[in-house]
C-alpha cells in the first residue's frame, strides 16, 4: 500500500467517527408524552443536540432533575435559539420519555408558566405519523416486489 492511500483511508475513516457516534431515538418512547413542570437549572444550546437540564418536585417536594435533549442548534428550523431559556425559568415540558424510565427524555414542547408556547419540536406522536420520503412513498404505491 502506497502512501497516498494510506492517507486517504486514514482520513475517511477519521471524517466517519462523528457519524458512528450519533443516535437516534430508538431509546424514547415515540408512543408516550409525559408532561413535567420544573425550573431550568441549564439551557446547553448545542451540537449535535440541545440539552435542558431542569429539576422537578414531586409530590411529596423531592427534587429530581431530569435531562431534556431537544433539536440541534444547526437546525433551526423550529426557531430555537440559545437566548429562549435560562436557569431559573419556570416551565412545563412534553416529552417523549426514556424506555427505560430514567429521568431522561426529548423534549416535544416547552411552555412558558402562562401557557405560552415557548418552544416546539414538531415531532411525530407515533411511529405511523413520520412522513414518507418521496421514495418510501413512491415505493409504498408500487406492487413490485421490494
């Protein structure tokens, strides 16, 4: 093998590793939303995704803090931005909660105390719900064998 192939495996395999290290939301429940109310101890506007930290009392005041993924900051197509919450922010959180139960989630929507719609992540509410692309749509018509 000579040195420039060398080099160029080097650096396929080195432009690979970010893509091997993103997930998808197989570890949420798609078919759930769990409402909590709780004050923002941090609003981690990032890549690949945004983070919300926020603690919620339950019933009988017992803090647990819960760690809230939601839309990346490349994509804002949904209006986020980093200014939208700060720690000490009171709001109500719909998300999409952990399979496994743990106080982790993505977040569906974040309301202001007064019902405001603060921010919205447009996700499907079910599986059936996630829009075809225009293949899996064209394919879905066709009685070809796949």
């Amino acid at each position: 093998m000579n040195a420039r192939a060398l080099v160029l495996i080097t650096f396929l395999c080195a432009a690979a590793l970010p893509l091997s290290a993103h997930h998808g939301n197989a570890s949420y429940d798609y078919e759930k939303t769990v409402t909590i109310k709780g004050t923002v101890t941090a609003w981690i506007f990032a890549n690949p995704h945004s983070i919300m930290k926020i603690d919620v009392k339950d019933d009988k005041g017992t803090v647990q803090p819960w760690v809230i993924e939601g839309n990346a900051a490349s994509t804002n197509t949904a209006g986020w931005h980093k200014t939208d919450l700060k720690p000490g922010d009171v709001v109500t959180v719909e998300l999409m909660p952990a399979k496994n139960g743990a106080p982790v989630g993505r977040i569906r929507r974040i309301l202001a105390a007064d019902g405001t719609v603060l921010l919205d992540a447009h996700l499907p509410s079910t599986l059936n719900d996630v829009p075809l692309s225009p293949r899996q749509a064209a394919d879905s018509k066709s009685d070809a064998p796949r």
